[in-house]
C-alpha cells in the first residue's frame, strides 16, 4: 500500500517518470521470472542474480526479498537470508511466506525462540497452514534438546549431549553453537578426529571463531600434543580474551607441561623422590586428560620401582592402563613389577596382551620368559626348601640340607602327635628330594631351565620316584628314642 501511495504522488507529480516506474515494474517483473525458472532448475546462484537485479528494479517489493531469501537458503547461506526475509516482512506484514521463511532461518541457525515467533505470527495469519504448524513443533522441539543439553552438560553425561545436540541439528544446521557443544563432548568423550573434524568445518567458514579454536586446542591437549594445544588456546585468546575456557585450558597445558618435563629431569638425575612428588602435583591439575595423566601414572611406577615399592609401582601402572587401555609403555611395566613380585599369572597375562597388540622379537622373549616362570612357579620350590637363594654354591646347598633334615628328622619329632609326625616326614622327605635334584648339575639345570624331570626319575611336583633318601644322609640309632646323624 505505501509503494502504491508512492506511486500516486509521483504520478500527480510528472507523467513521464510514471512511465519510467511502470517500466521498471515490469523489467523487475521480468527478472522475476527468470529468477524463477533457474530455481526451478536448481541453479540458486543465477537464481540469486537475477532476484537481485528485480530487487534493484524495485526495492519495495516484499516478495522479491522473500524469493531471494528462499535461493539463500538453499545456497545454505541462512545469515544472509534471514536478513531478506525480515525486510520481506517490513514490506508487508501479512507476507505470510516471508514469517515462514524468517523463522526457518532463525531455528536453522539455532535461534529457536525467535523463530518460534515468526511462526506463531504465520499462524496469526493463517492458521490452518501446515508448514507453520510443523516448524512450530520443530523448534519448540529444539528449545527442548538445548534445555537438556545443558542439564547433561553440567552432569557431564557427554554422550547425551551428543545425541541432543545430534536431534537439533536435524532442524538447525546451521547452528555454530550446536556444532560447538558437540565437538566439545566428543572431544570430552575421546573421540578426537570427529571433534577436530567439526571445529574444522566451522573454520573454513570462519577462522576467527574463538569457540572452534578452542575446540582445536582441546582435542590436541587431550592427544597429549600440549605444545600445538596452547598456540590454539592462545589464538582463541586473541579473538575472544574474555573465553573462559581456552583461558583455563591454556593454564593447564602451560602447568601440566612444566610439571611433567621437571619430574622427567628428576627421574634422570636420580632424584626419585622428587620426581614422585612432581608427577603427584601433574595428576592433580586436570583429571580430565586422560592421555597425558596416563603417562604420568607410569612414569610415576617406573620410579616407584626404582624405589622398591613394586605394589605401588603396580598401582600406578594400573591407574594408566584404566586410562590408556592401549599404553604399551604401562602394559610391559606392570608385567615387569608382576615378575619381580613373582606374581607370574598376572605377568603372563600382561606379556600376553602386549604381544597380541606389538607381535615384536622381544615380546615373545617377554611372553616366552613369564609363561617359563610361571610353570617353574607351579612346582615344589626346592631353593626355598632348602632356605637357599637360587645362586647358591654346591656348598652352601649341602649346609642347607644338613641344617633342615636335623631339623625335620623323625626321630626328632617322635614324641609329637601323629599329625605333627606325618608333616614333618613329608617335610623330610621334600628335603631329601630338594637335594637330590639341587646337588646333582644336571638335575639342577634342567630344573632351573624348567623342563620336565619324569625321565630324570622326578616329575613336576618335585615327588621322588622311589621314595628314596641321598645318601650322603646315613641314620644310625643308639636306643629307643634316641638318635644322631653321620654325614659322608
């Protein structure tokens, strides 16, 4: 109504320029339609051009700005239409295409309230119109998906973020905010390439996005990459220096990095026990690298080892693989304090994982090593029979089994009760069998090797075939109760 009351004036004016108006009308009118049939091809950007050259025929025609809008959303350039769709309804109010189409670039660029208004104002218009009454749920659906996003957000259940977030950016793609808050939890959640891959999308649309270089920055801290990390956190600093998180996430890198590199040059000056405390102090700044905090868990058992505290060093190393459940390092670690605890089964099991995941030389000899110690461990130990360290002379092996067949004779213990005298025979005899073996070099050898000694006379649980005593042990008894040994 404005445009043709403009009209009137002008023509009360001068004729001539009413002419040149209606000219102009019908050129743009023209442009109109040749914006149309490439939009029906699907060639938006001529479509573009040529709804722009009628706009510029006639400015004050709100379906053109509408027309062009629709061409800009499907180029996915939704910013940029929504501004052509409110001046289509500044034009005309009643426009009801122009409320559709402002509210369907405001919920794909993830503003739902607002587009929750333009569709309700449609609806004013006409409210049978399906398409308004479909959109209407849809953003009210995403304003739902945002409201527990956030609750799961602060509970920190990430993978339901994802899945919210997922929801909405079925109605909103568009939305810088959603991709955010999903790339985020997906690099919470350790799914770092999806995360790199969304921040960099928004990127390549906008390199100066502060949130998506932080994003950047998160999933290469987490990666243990610190130093990459911070050169993010600090270029998000420069565009947003008031982003809470890339400040915090730039201390902890900055924090964690000096703490991990002091506790590595105590470890290599020997200094253990402060490089314990500086690991210590690095798993305290962030819990949530997960990566780099499973590092410092093993580097921290490697020094407990070194300090002897091997079920302290098991701990830690644990912590890592709970962590890291691929960390090589921690794997081979553990499985070593396993083997110097002789804790065989749990070493085996270690080399055996590590094995399955590096099929290397030197992790077979690992793996071939604890499954040898460990059938060596299921027999009867004869060194700790004998009291004896399994580097003992063939002297100190003969003082050992003089001191323990004195002491588990059974003449020494024949006034004890018929249970007691049953162990301590057993134990006599288990001596006697401990020498045989131990005195014998080829005998020991093959025992310490681990192999089988049934061909020798004696099978794995150390029983003597025979039952039968060394020699170098001769009883002599001097009366009822009483007796004494002579040694040859």
């Amino acid at each position: 109504m404005a445009a043709a009351a403009e009209c009137d004036v002008v023509m009360a004016a001068t004729e001539p320029e009413l002419l040149d108006d209606e000219e102009a009308k019908r050129e743009a009118e023209t442009f109109k339609e040749q914006g149309n049939a490439y939009y029906a091809k699907k060639d938006y950007n001529e479509a573009y051009n040529y709804y722009t050259k009628a706009i510029d025929m006639c400015p004050k025609n709100a379906s053109y700005y509408g027309n062009r809008a629709a061409t800009l959303m499907m180029l996915g350039r939704f910013r940029e239409a929504l501004g052509d769709a409110q001046q289509s309804v500044r034009l005309d109010d009643s426009f009801v295409r122009g409320h559709l189409r402002e509210g369907k670039c405001h919920l794909s660029l993830g503003n739902a309230m607002a587009a929750c208004r333009s569709f309700q104002r449609a609806l004013e218009l006409d409210h049978k119109n399906a398409q308004a009454q479909q959109e209407f749920k849809n953003a009210n659906a995403v304003m739902e998906y945002e409201k527990i996003a956030e609750t799961d957000f602060e509970k920190r259940d990430f993978r339901k973020v994802v899945f919210c977030m997922d929801r909405a950016l079925e109605f909103a793609p568009a939305c810088h905010r959603f991709k955010i808050l999903k790339a985020e939890c997906l690099a919470m959640l350790g799914r770092y390439p999806e995360a790199q891959s969304v921040a960099s999308d928004i990127l390549r649309m906008d390199s100066t996005n502060a949130d998506a270089l932080y994003v950047r920055g998160l999933c290469l801290y987490y990666e243990d990459c610190i130093e990459k990390a911070v050169q993010f956190f600090v270029q998000a600093l420069r565009m947003a220096p008031d982003h809470e998180k890339a400040c915090i996430a730039c201390r902890n890198a900055k924090a964690l990095k000096a703490k991990k590199e002091d506790g590595n040059k105590a470890f290599k000056e020997g200094n253990y026990k402060l490089a314990y405390e500086l690991y210590t102090e690095a798993l305290g700044i962030d819990p949530n690298n997960i990566k780099t905090n499973a590092k410092l868990y093993c580097n921290r058992g490697t020094v407990n080892s070194k300090l002897r505290k091997l079920d302290d060093a098991i701990e830690d190393c644990t912590n890592a693989v709970k962590l890291d459940d691929t960390y090589i390092k921690a794997y081979l670690r553990r499985a070593q304090c396993y083997m110097d605890t002789e804790q065989y089964e749990e070493a085996v099991r270690d080399y055996e994982k590590v094995y399955q995941t590096e099929k290397t030389k030197e992790h077979k000899q690992l793996l071939k090593n604890a499954q040898l110690e460990l059938k060596k461990s299921k027999r009867k130990d004869y060194y700790k029979i004998l009291g004896v360290d399994k580097n003992a002379s063939e002297d100190e092996i003969k003082k050992a089994y003089r001191k323990r067949a004195l002491m588990h004779h059974p003449d020494r213990h024949s006034g004890a009760s018929a249970e007691v005298q049953k162990e301590e025979e057993k134990k006599f005899k288990e001596v006697g069998e401990a020498f045989t073996i131990l005195s014998d070099p080829k005998k020991k050898t093959r025992y310490d090797s681990g192999q089988d000694l049934d061909e020798e006379g004696m099978n794995m649980g150390g029983e003597l075939a025979g039952a039968c005593f060394p020699k170098m042990l001769q009883r002599e008894t001097s009366g009822p109760g009483n007796f004494f040994f002579q040694f040859g």
